[in-house]
C-alpha cells in the first residue's frame, strides 16, 4: 500500500512540475481581466500600482495537486494543536500567512506571519479571474471582501461582545511611502463600503485621551496593525492603549509571540516537545513531515555550523520578510560570524518550487515561488503564491509577484 501512495505521489508532482514548467496557452490566466478589474479601482489607484508596483502581480498561475493543498491544510491544523486555544475575550489576529515551499518531497512550512501582506490584493486577482473557466480549481473563500470585513468585526465582537464597530485605524510607519500603501487604500475601501469608518494613519497620527484612541479626532475602535516592530516598543502610546484595553489592535505583540516567534519552529519540528504536549499523532506526525527541522543557533557550535552550512538556511527569530536571512552556501564568513553572535535559528533547506514564466516582451524565465495560505482562525481563507529570483521574495522581479493558485486534482 506504501508503495501505491508513493507512486501517486511520484505521478501527480511530474504533471504539476509540467504545468508549472511549461507555458501553456490552456493553462494561463486572463491578464487583461486582471487590468480591467485593477483600472475599475479608479485611475487615480490603478497609475500608483502601475508606477510603484509593476511587478505586483505575476504573469502566470501557480499549479498545485490536491495531496499538497491536503498536507498544508494538516499542518495548519497541527501548529494550531500545538499552540494552543487563544485566550478568552482576546482579538485572534487577521491575516496570518503560513508560508510554504512545495517541492517533490511535499509541502514544507517555512515560517508563520502574523501581519502578511497581500491578502486585499489577492482577492482582487481572484476576482478578476472569476468564470473565466481557468484550469484546475480555485482555493479561496466566496466573497473575500465580504469575509474581511466580518474578520474585522469579529475581531472586535470577541472583545466587545455585540456593540458595532464603528471605525478602524490602518497603521504603518509613513503608510504613504510604503510598497504595499495600494493595499491600505483597498482595506479602507472595503471597510467603508461596510459602513465602518477607516483612516490610513502614521503611529503619531494616533492620540492616546482618557477615554480611548484617537484618529484625526475621530476615536478609534479597533488598528489593523501593519507595524512591523511586532512588540510595539518604538510606539508606546499604542502599546499602552492595548494593555489599557482602550483598543482593539489586530494582530498585536501576543499574536506575534504566539505564532511568528521563530522559536517557535524549533518547537515545531521537534518530536520530544509535541509529544510533551500531548498532541494526537496525526498532528505529530504532520508537523514533523511538513515543518523542516529547525534548531536554535548558539555562538558555542559556530564550528559545526560552520561546516554544515550549506545544508541550512539561516533566519533573525524576532525578523520578518527577508530581511536578515541567509541560505547557508551563500554566505561569508563575516556574515557568519555575525550570524553566530545574533539571535538566530537555522532551518534545514527546502528548496522551492518554480515556475516557468513567459511574460510579454521578455524571454521565458524560470521563477521560484512559494505558497502563502491566508488563515483566520485556523480556517484557510485563500491561497495565494509569491514568484521571484534570487534568494527571497521581492517583488522586483519582471513577470514575478502574487500569483493565483490552482489546485490540479
């Protein structure tokens, strides 16, 4: 029977590979329809993304099989086993990103995002794609913008019980000069659309008064908080109006702690720990299959990092994005050395995947990807893929960028 499930697996990653490797006319998407539906936005949105963003979205969809969509849905689960029930009357944090490399040997989750980006800009990739009778099958919930905006709502209702939520802060550092500033401007759309108020806001556009959080004299229900200093340190009148509980932030420093902690990979991929936690055996055996063993970096064994380097891919625990990460062969030995002194762990290397990708005006390129399911309370609301060269996504990649996902049965 083993070996049945192997050659079904073995068949199934040749036709993805296939797909994913080839630029079929019969396996693409609508890239007009995508325009059309990002210029209905209004001209004003649609010239921003154009100018700042032109590699925002990718030329092609990514492929993926039903047994691989399966494992990652199994993973999800088991971290949410192995991390435990939120605590009580407390907001559950929106948009957490697991990210994953798919490759022959499955799904592999990479890391866990409690503030990823992207999820108001998939869900018009998606949209714009929607009855054009694409090859394989979507993954997303129906409705993305109505499913937001009650993520919104719940968020708030898990705090104030049935009291409406009336308005909402957007919160970055200087939103305006950020990447991903169109998707702000999409979030505050869709929540006004829902008759919730919502301002785009710096940190220091937010005054904290003795009866709550205000916004341009407006006060401030719940902050979507795209804030990357994920403990709220550098604001500390925001940090004091979420202790107070004069504010619901979302995710705050207790999502973080609890999910993106890259620790907690450590965790994660170990048996001891998850049978110390009592967990069933699908869940372990889930985690250890889909979570790449990852160890906490210690300056002590700098000699057998050193040597086994190249087998291991080396992340900032308290980071995010890419920032501060480094595969193992690629790097210096003064990058080591500082490496070995920082707050690390190490992560055994699992390869992506790629995808062949014939953009208009450009040669055919082969792209890297990885896969990011958008979760809310343990439930995948859509899957989205990021293509890119180089070491890490980055959105600067011709033909590359968030790409749609279809699942291949």
């Amino acid at each position: 029977m083993a070996e049945e499930a192997k050659e079904h697996f073995d068949v199934d990653h040749d036709f993805i590979a296939h797909l994913n490797g080839e630029c079929l006319d019969w396996a693409g998407m609508n890239g007009e329809a995508l325009q059309s539906t990002l210029r209905a936005q209004g001209e004003v949105w649609y010239s921003r993304v154009k100018e700042r963003c032109p590699y925002l979205f990718a030329a092609a969809p990514v492929f993926i099989s039903e047994m691989q969509l399966r494992q990652m849905r199994e993973v999800i689960a088991a971290v949410e086993e192995a991390l435990g029930a939120p605590e009580p009357k407390t907001a559950l944090g929106v948009f957490y990103g697991y990210d994953f490399h798919l490759n022959e040997q499955g799904a592999h989750l990479i890391e866990i995002n409690t503030n990823a980006g992207g999820g108001f800009l998939n869900a018009l990739l998606i949209d714009s794609q929607h009855g054009l009778f694409l090859y394989g099958s979507g993954v997303s919930d129906h409705n993305l913008e109505k499913v937001f905006v009650e993520m919104f709502r719940n968020e708030w209702r898990l705090v104030h019980g049935d009291t409406p939520l009336r308005t909402v802060a957007i919160v970055d550092e200087q939103p305006d000069t950020q990447y991903l500033y169109p998707e702000f401007q999409l979030a505050r759309v869709f929540l006004e659309r829902a008759g919730i108020a919502a301002h785009i806001a710096d940190p220091a556009d937010l005054e904290v008064r003795a009866d709550g959080l205000y916004c341009s004299g407006e006060r401030v229900d719940l902050v979507y908080n795209r804030l990357t200093d994920f403990t709220l340190q550098k604001y500390p009148h925001l940090l004091s109006a979420w202790e107070e509980q004069q504010v619901v932030v979302t995710p705050n420093p207790a999502h973080h702690q609890r999910y993106a902690d890259k620790h907690k990979l450590a965790m994660l991929s170990d048996a001891d720990a998850l049978w110390g936690k009592g967990l069933a055996k699908e869940s372990v055996d889930a985690l250890l299959k889909g979570v790449p063993e990852t160890r906490i970096v210690r300056a002590e064994d700098a000699g057998l990092w050193w040597e086994e380097r190249k087998q291991w891919f080396f992340k900032p625990a308290s980071g995010y994005g890419s920032k501060g990460a480094y595969r193992g062969d690629k790097m210096t030995k003064r990058v080591f050395d500082e490496v070995m002194q920082a707050d690390y762990v190490a992560q055994r290397l699992a390869l992506p995947g790629e995808r062949k990708v014939c953009a208009a005006g450009s040669e055919a390129q082969l792209l890297k990807y990885d896969v990011r399911c958008y979760v809310y309370d343990g439930h995948i609301q859509l899957i989205a893929a990021r293509l890119y060269q180089g070491q890490t996504t980055n959105f600067r990649t011709p033909g590359g960028g968030f790409a749609l996902v279809r699942v291949v049965e």
